[in-house]
C-alpha cells in the first residue's frame, strides 16, 4: 500500500502570516491536528495542535517571546519532512516514529497534494490485517519451503471459505508462522479439515468435548 | 409511547413461538445448525410441565416486502431464486453457496418463517396482549443487508426491532451469544432510538472479526452501540461481572421501552464453534438479571430471541429452557427427563446431562482464570470509560447529539 492510497486530500494549508490566535481558532473548528504552511502552492512548514498550546504557556517546548497575536510563520517547525505518493508506508510510518512528528505533507513535483498521518498509517495497518468482512482468525505454522502456503490456501478454497487476508507472523529458517482471515463462522470445523490434512493449526485450540 | 400498564397484560402468559415448520429444515446434511433444537426445548419444556395453556403462538405471515426494510431488494430476489432452484450469476457474492450458507431448497421460505415467528412474537407485546414472548427460532444476528453470514440469511431480530420503531418505542437489543452480534449492530449504528449491547468472544479471536470497544455508533446512534469483547476462555464469573458492570448502565441510561435479549447459546464451554467457557448455570444467572433488568426499566417487556447453539440439544435447548423458565418466573426441575435425553442425543452420539443446570464440580477451573478475569475486568471498564460521557452528554441535551460534519 502507497501514500497515495491513504493520504487525506485536500488539505488545509494556511498562509505564513496568519496570526496564531487565527489558526487555534481555525484548529478547533475544523478538528485537525496538523497544518501545512504554505506560500505559493509549496510548503514552508508545519504545525501541530501542541505546538499551539505551548503558545505563551510555560511547556519546555514553547517558544519564548512568541505571543498569540504573532503570525504563525513565528512558530512553525521547518524546514518540514514530507512524503511522495508512491512512497511505501511503511517508510513513512519509520519516519513519523524516528523523528517524532505525527504527520507530513504529501508533495508531488514540489506541490502539495495531500497529508499523510501516523493515524492514516494505523488505519491502513487495521485494514491490512483483514478487519472488515465478516471473518474468521486461523493461526497455522508451516515448513517454509516453496508451495507450501498455496497448497493451504487451495484446501481452503476447496472447503467453501474466502480467504480475507494472509499475514506472516514468523518467518524462520524451517518455519513459517501465518495469521489467515477466512470468511467461515465454522472456524473449527476448518481447522478440523486442515488438522486431517496434516497442517499445523495453531488457532483455534484443539479440543476435545468431555461428556458427562 | 406506551400505553400504561394494564392488568390483563401483565396476568396473559408469556407467548411461545412455535410451529412445526420453524423446526424441519436444515441447511444441509450434518450442518451445525440445526433448527430441530426447538423441538428439542418445546418438548423439554412439555416434559417439565412448563409450557401454560395459551402460551403457544403461531407465526403470521410477515407484510408484503416487509423484507426489504433491512435486506437490500435484490438480495432477496437472489435468495428467493436459489430457493426454488433458478439460476443465480455468481451467488457467492451474496454470501450464499458457501461453506456455511449452501444453497438449499425452500430457503427462503424457511427463514421466512423464522423472521415471522419473531415479528409476531413482538406484535404480541407492542399490541399490550402480553409483556413476555420468546422466538427460539429466531436471533440470526450475522445476516448483513445484502448478503448471508454466519448461517444466517434474513435478520429477524433488526425486522422485529423495526416493527417497534414503527410505535415510537425505544429498543434496547441485547445479544449474549459468542458471536459479535454484527448485523444487529450495523442496522441501528445510526439509530438514536435503539440500543445494540454486544458481549462476545473476542473479533481478535472468533468470527466474525468485529465488536471491538471503540465500536460506539455514529450520528444520533453514537454512544449506543456498545460492544465487550472478552477473552477466549472466560468463565461464569468474568462474565457475570462485566454483565454486571455494563448492562445495567447501558439500560438506565438509554432508558428502552422494551427489551430484545439475543440468547445465543454457542457462549457454553462444550460448543464446538467458540472459545467462551460458561455453563448453563452461569446462562441461568443471566436471563434472571434480564428480566429484573427488563421489570425496573420497562414494565418487564422482554423478548427473548434464540441464536448459536451448536451443542444443540445437550446446551442450547437446556439453556433456553432455562431462559423461558425465567421469561414466566418459575424454576425447572434440577433433573432433565432420562426419556428426553434418550431421544435428543447429539449429532456426535453423545447423550445430553441429566443435570438441568451443570454441575460447577464437572468442570475444572481454567487455567489462565485470574488473568482472564483481570482482562475482562478491564475491558467492561474501559467500555465504561468511552461510554458515560457520552451518555451524559445526551442524557444534559436532552436531544440525540449529532455529530459535525467534516
Ligand atoms: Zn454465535
């Protein structure tokens, strides 16, 4: 998955003179987080809801000297890092956790097109582990050789079930760990048919029904 | 709304819904699934001399298209075409076909019937006739507007809900299968005047993946979907206590008109399909606190729906029996008839326990118990924690709160 596929767009972007009582204002009513600052259609910089409440307060981080009725260009972080649409992710997502910033502007050929969170980076993260259809989890452990996940998932298929999404738990020199999402309420019944099959289930537990 | 409280309402007897047609289908040969289990409890409860005169009640015939108020219209020409055995262009897509919704013949007749049993047993409070009614039959939570899931094809509960509505009542819909209650959840996630309780294994765990706590409703619904995902393997205990600590808060704050209590039964240590571990005594303590819950908050209206029950006859139908003992306030033998157990073994060949309610000394406690219980402890709080304010928020307006725009 690419920025693209995640980025907020448009984006309010604000002028660099904007008085900074303005932007709280504007913050507030418009419940974002981040503003892109910028001039002429390019970004000079960034600001963040904290960094608006460290305005005139005594927070570590505030700026000193910088008043309320100041333009916002006074308190910006820049310059600012941004991503590209075709970006990977997960590279955003190791920028916004190395750097401690909790959203960048997208730009495209030195436009901005669109801002990228680190809540637009979990969202996307839900949706990869398959949240959404209807869904059963099956956790399986496989030797980690070729042909050994399609032949799980041709088994599947000929069980009756869609298969929702596929993540790699593990992946080790002779084992490989996956979590499947399959579109079955008989998670067990599966299990059962896949146990037969000679695969090892991890999710859900073997049981046994004691009888009274 | 309702009309106050009358005499003849509160000495008529409890309605039970039952026709032989709600027990003789099947989804196929050997499917979890099976319908016969309301015979099983209707003669359970026969056997037990619990079923008073008058009690049973017939389905009637649903309103024409009344369908079509929760499923989209060409899912339901879809299924009404598989059922008689016309062509369908990839009916997959319909969530039909599968592993565990196949096709089969008179489908939608069947499951007709079962939205019928619980619309009528509904009519039969709204119309002030009675104040309790049960559709065993009923309580296919997972079917979606347009597509079958989780063997459940139509949504009899969110048809019934409608039927409510329809009088200006206030629904508080409460689901204690294993199972998220999902389509109940979706069809009134905007709704400001029904209220969806969900406790359930795990979405983390257990199909079908949602029922997560951050699951709140939108718009005028916010605040009243609520949702406690519990830990595969939680006991009587830990169950009973986030009950305890959100049911009635939910309730008091939401304030129903009536109570729709899903009782899903596949929540019992020996069901196939689910990880929960409770017994039938721990079910028992359970519908008891519904229909206090439903005496303080609503003049004791309560339906109570069926669900999942996958050990059929050896839990579900003595779950249920249990849950319509509570339903007209009396108490079942301690012994289940050796006759019944003979004749109601289960699929696998085992034969159902004696014991009405399970035995606690029959099962060991679990061995992650305290830890468990810590878990849910906190997940019941945590619901709290997200809840309340918004409840106070409505409760101070007076008004459903809207959310902004974006
Ligand atoms: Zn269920």
């Amino acid at each position: 998955m690419l920025v693209r596929d995640i980025m907020t767009r448009p984006v309010v972007a604000i002028a660099p003179d904007m008085p900074i009582d303005d932007v709280i204002v504007l913050m507030g009513q418009r419940q974002l987080r981040h503003f892109p600052i910028a001039e002429d259609g390019r970004v000079v910089g960034i600001v963040s809801d904290r960094d608006l409440r460290t305005v005139g307060s005594a927070h570590p981080k505030s700026r000193p000297g910088v008043k309320g009725s100041d333009p916002v260009r006074d308190l910006m972080s820049a310059p600012v890092w941004t991503a590209h649409p075709l970006d990977p992710i997960d590279e955003v997502a190791s920028l916004l956790r190395a750097h401690a910033i909790g959203a960048m502007p997208v730009v495209e050929e030195e436009e901005m097109v669109g801002i990228v969170t680190s809540s637009d980076c979990l969202d996307a993260l839900i949706r990869m582990t398959g949240v959404g259809g209807a869904a059963t989890r099956i956790e399986v452990e496989l030797p980690n050789r070729p042909g050994e996940l399609a032949g799980l998932l041709t088994l599947i298929a000929e069980h009756g079930a869609d298969v929702a999404s596929v993540l790699t738990t593990r992946s080790e020199l002779d084992v490989a760990g996956f979590v499947l999402r399959v579109g079955t309420i008989d998670g067990r019944g599966l299990a059962l048919t896949l146990r037969e099959a000679g695969y090892e289930v991890t999710w859900p537990p073997e049981r046994t029904t004691e009888e009274a | 709304m309702t009309a106050g409280g009358s005499d003849t309402a509160a000495a008529a007897p409890a309605r039970f819904l039952y026709h032989p047609d709600l027990t003789r289908w099947s989804l196929s040969r050997e499917h979890p699934f099976r319908p016969d289990r309301l015979q099983a409890l209707y003669e359970l409860l026969t056997a037990w001399e619990l079923m008073p005169d008058g009690a049973v009640l017939a389905p009637s015939p649903l309103r024409a298209h009344e369908l079509e108020r929760v499923h989209d219209p060409e899912y339901v020409r879809a299924v009404r075409r598989l059922s008689r055995g016309d062509r369908v262009d990839d009916p997959r897509r319909f969530g039909l076909g599968t592993a565990d919704t196949p096709v089969f013949p008179g489908m939608h007749e069947a499951v007709r019937e079962v939205c019928a049993a619980s619309v009528t047993a509904i009519e039969a409070i709204l119309s002030g006739s009675t104040r309790r009614a049960a559709s065993f039959a009923g309580g296919l939570h997972h079917a979606q507007r347009d597509r079958a899931s989780g063997f459940c094809i139509y949504d009899d509960a969110s048809l019934a809900i409608h039927r409510a509505l329809d009088r200006g009542w206030r629904v508080a819909y409460l689901d204690l299968d294993a199972h998220h209650g999902d389509g109940v959840q979706q069809a009134f996630y905007e709704e400001g005047r029904v209220l969806t309780v969900s406790l359930h294994e795990s979405g983390r765990y257990l199909f079908p993946g949602t029922g997560h706590g951050y699951e709140l409703g939108t718009g005028a619904g916010r605040g009243w979907s609520v949702n406690v995902p519990l830990e595969p393997f939680t006991e009587d205990a830990a169950w009973l206590e986030a009950f305890d600590a959100v049911v009635p808060r939910a309730l008091a704050a939401f304030r129903p008109d009536l109570i729709v209590l899903q009782a899903g039964a596949d929540g019992h240590r020996d069901d196939p399909l689910a990880d929960l571990c409770l017994t039938v005594r721990g079910m028992h303590d359970a519908y008891r606190r519904v229909v206090e819950l439903a005496d303080r908050h609503c003049d004791g209206r309560l339906l109570i729906l069926g669900g999942g029950g996958y050990r059929p006859y050896a839990v579900a139908a003595r779950a249920w029996a249990q849950a319509w003992a509570a339903l007209i306030g009396r108490d079942t033998p301690e012994r289940v008839p050796d006759a019944w157990r003979e004749r109601w073994t289960e699929p696998d060949g085992t034969t159902p326990p004696a014991a009405a309610l399970d035995d606690p000394d029959r099962y060991p406690p679990q061995p992650r118990r305290a830890l468990i219980h810590g878990h849910v402890r906190a997940v019941a709080r945590r619901a709290l924690a997200r809840l309340e304010p918004i409840w106070a928020e409505t409760a101070v307006g007076a008004t459903p709160t809207q959310e902004g725009t974006a």
